[in-house]
C-alpha cells in the first residue's frame, strides 16, 4: 500500500502541475495584449490617466506572482481594470470602429474563455490532490514525504470578498435541505456538492455558490 499511495499523491500532484502549466500560458498570453490595448485606447482618450496606470498595475501584479492564489487575484484586478478601459472606450465610436482595437477585444474575449475552462480543469486536480493527501491513511505518507495542499485559482465570482454573502447563506439553506447531491449545469466535472461538504470546506464551494445562486435565483424572489 505505501508505494502505491505515494505513486497516487505523486501523479495526483502532476496533473496539478500539468493542469497549472494550461493557465500560466493563457495568462501570459493576456498580458502581452495589454500594452497594446492600453496604447490604443490612449491614442482617443489621454487624459484618462488613472485608468491607464491601472490596468498597467495590474498587469504588473499577473506578471510578478508566484503562485496560484497571487496569480488568481492579480488576474482578478486585472479584469476589473480593464472593465474600465472598456467602459472609456464605449465613449468613442471610432476607436471601436477599429480593426486593432477589434481584433484585440477579440483575441482577450478568446483568452477569458480559455481561462475559465482551464481554471475549472486545475481546480479540479487541485480538489483531488488536496483531498488524497487529506484522506487517512494517506495524510500519514503526505506528512512524511512532503506533500502539500495545493493552492486552487480563484475566479472573481469565487473571491470571497465580493461574495453576496446573504446570498450565499440563501443557498446554503437551499443544499441543506436537498435530499440528493447536486450537479452544477455548465460543469464538466462530476463533483456533487454534499451538504457536509458545503457545510465544512467553504473554499471548495465558494465557485459553486455562485452557480447556486444563479440556478435556484427564482426562489430568493
């Protein structure tokens, strides 16, 4: 058992690291479209310096994390920011009007998509590897030859300080009273979301809260 439980936690961790490898691409790609986009938008709209050094912060910050949970809330100001530029850019019909600043808005709209897919994909080796080193008697083997929780990606809906956290305790009411695990429509993995579960490791619900909301939305009227 000890070799096939450490060769499970070894693999286990790889798909993590694998699974990383998808989302730092797709973020690099993202930041080397903003000096562009920012460059752009400041040929109509100069005078919106704040908005501007924003983004370029934000940048900054993706750039320089370390990890997932950095990285997850760098990209997270990231996107805020750029909420802004966009929001300037409404204010200029010929600015959109050109083929640049299309095919950038494009090619970021691109790269969100395969963002948010490859975060569900690491989230999910994350939630697996984190649960095998947990398990008994796997924590014994973890504790002993190093193995660490891994960090999960956050999205901004996930952040826990932008949750509606009435919203949320609506939805904890809602799961507890089930009498079935649920499915999340929209999520390719399988992962039910059990009342103790959601009870006891928020973290791991926080992503799945915010689909709660949306799905059971007509009951909080």
């Amino acid at each position: 058992y000890i070799w096939s439980g450490y060769n499970g936690m070894v693999s286990n961790r790889l798909r993590v690291q694998e699974s990383w490898a998808g989302i730092d691409v797709q973020l690099k790609r993202r930041s080397s479209l903003i000096p562009n986009l920012v460059e752009t938008v400041k040929g109509y709209a100069a005078h919106e310096r704040e908005v501007f050094e924003n983004v370029t912060k934000a940048r900054s910050a993706l750039m320089g994390a370390t990890d997932a949970k950095s990285a997850g809330e760098a990209n997270n100001q990231l996107t805020t920011a750029l909420k802004s530029l966009f929001a300037v850019a409404e204010a200029y019909p010929q600015l959109r009007a050109t083929e640049n600043f299309q095919k950038l808005q494009s090619e970021l709209s691109d790269i969100e998509a395969k963002i948010a897919y490859a975060r569900q994909f690491y989230n999910t080796n994350v939630m697996t590897y984190n649960t095998r080193i947990k398990t008994f008697p796997n924590v014994l083997l973890a504790n002993q030859f190093g193995f660490k929780e891994a960090a999960f990606f956050p999205s901004a809906e996930a952040t826990v300080s932008q949750l509606n956290m009435g919203a949320v305790e609506k939805v904890a009411n809602v799961v507890r009273q089930l009498p079935h695990p649920v499915r999340m429509e929209g999520h390719t993995d399988s992962v039910p979301i059990h009342n103790e579960r959601f009870r006891s490791n928020w973290e791991l619900s926080a992503a799945r809260s915010i689909a709660m909301v949306e799905l059971f939305s007509g009951r909080f009227n």
